[in-house]
C-alpha cells in the first residue's frame, strides 16, 4: 500500500498571497502615478526621487497598520465564534453533537454515517470538527495580523522601489515613458504569476491589471499635467 500523499491546494496560499500581490500591486501603481504626476508638473530628478522615497515609506506603512486593523477584526470575529461555539459545546453537547451530524447529511450521508462520524470527529477535537465544518474556521485559512502587516509592508516596498529606480536612473527625456512603461510591464507580470500561484488565467489576470493600471497612470499624468501649467 502506497503512503498517503497530501496535496498542496491553492486555498492553503491565499492568506499570504492575498496580502502580497496587494502590496506589491498597491506599491507600483500608486508610486508610479504619483511619479508620473510630479513629472508632468515639470518635477526636476531630485523632486521625483524625494516624492518616490516619501510615498514609498508612507505606502509600506499604511499598507501594514490597515492590514493588520483589517486582519485584526477579522481574528477577532473568528474568534469570538469560537467562544461561543467552545460555550455552546460545553452547556449543550448533544445538542452540538445533532447540529454537526445534521451538516454531514446535508452533504449527503446517511444519518447513521452522519452520526458516526460526528461521534470520531468529536471524540478528536469536537471544537476543531465545529470550527472547520459549521463555522468554516481552520488553522489553515485562520486570519494572522502580524503576518499580512509585514508582507504587505515588504511587498508595497518592492513593488514602489521600481518606479523610483526608473525616476532616478531614466534621461530626462524619456523619464515618462520609462516609468510608465516599465511599471506596466512589472503590473503585467505581478498578474501573470498571481493569478498561476491562485491557479487563474495567468493572461486574463496581466490583461486587467494592466489595463486597469494604466487607466489610473494616465489619469494622475494628466492631472499633474494640469497642475504644471497652472503653476507656470
């Protein structure tokens, strides 16, 4: 007889993945658009540079407080069910016990295997089998603040040193084009391997974070443009 093999499932990569792709993503575009706009502004090398550090920093540490606020109330939640759902087991088993057999043959055994298998699972971890299967909470999936807060921090920080590598290194001449193209090209690829790790169309996700990256990049160039001409 062969071992058991576990498999690797998507779901078990959301939670981090989530947080980074979002990071990233957040880090290129929003840094990028602010780049862009300074630069249409008549922004010289050393305002871009500046703008891109300070929106860089100020991003990375957004992006983890709201993060881990968001994440944080999300634990919470979860486990506040588990109190009740530890409260519940504890003032009213068999009435537990029914509830959980009940899930097992809404999904299709028979009451007797139901009742079985109700019987094992609690006999393990009554909270755990409750946790995962009425309440849809497992350590797999659980929320994790700390851990959401750094990758999105991290990530944002990679993704904006982007654009300003481009801003700092680029000619002034093509100092637009160069951010804006490179930084679609780095949106493009953040969607092709976000969405093969998810296990989506890896083009069907380039395509719209691309397209939709782009539309925010010419709107921002096209205010700061604005500004410039005013400010002339």
């Amino acid at each position: 007889m062969q071992p058991h093999r576990r498999e690797r499932h998507k779901t078990a990569r959301l939670g981090w993945l989530r947080a980074a792709v979002l990071g990233a993503n957040d880090g290129i575009l929003s840094t990028a658009s602010l780049l862009l706009g300074v630069a249409a502004a008549h922004g010289s090398r050393d305002s871009l540079i500046v703008a891109g550090i300070a929106g860089l920093a100020a991003g990375a540490a957004s992006m983890a407080v709201g993060e881990y606020v968001s994440v944080s109330s999300q634990a919470d939640s979860e486990q506040a069910d588990l109190n009740k759902e530890r409260q519940e087991l504890a003032t009213d088993a068999a009435g537990e016990h029914a509830e959980l057999a009940a899930i097992y043959v809404g999904r299709g055994l028979t009451p007797a295997l139901a009742d079985q298998v109700a019987t094992q699972l609690a006999a393990k971890d009554a909270l755990a089998a409750h946790a995962q299967d009425e309440l849809g909470i497992s350590d797999r999936v659980r929320a994790r603040p700390l851990q959401a807060a750094f990758t999105s921090a991290i990530s944002f920080a990679c993704g904006a040193s982007l654009p300003v590598l481009a801003a700092a290194l680029a000619p002034q001449a093509i100092r637009i084009p160069a951010i804006g193209m490179l930084s679609l090209a780095f949106l493009a690829l953040l969607g092709t391997i976000a969405a093969h790790v998810g296990g989506a169309r890896r083009d069907v996700g380039a395509v719209r974070v691309t397209i939709l990256g782009a539309i925010a990049m010419a709107l921002t160039l096209g205010i700061g443009a604005l500004v410039g001409q005013f400010d002339g």
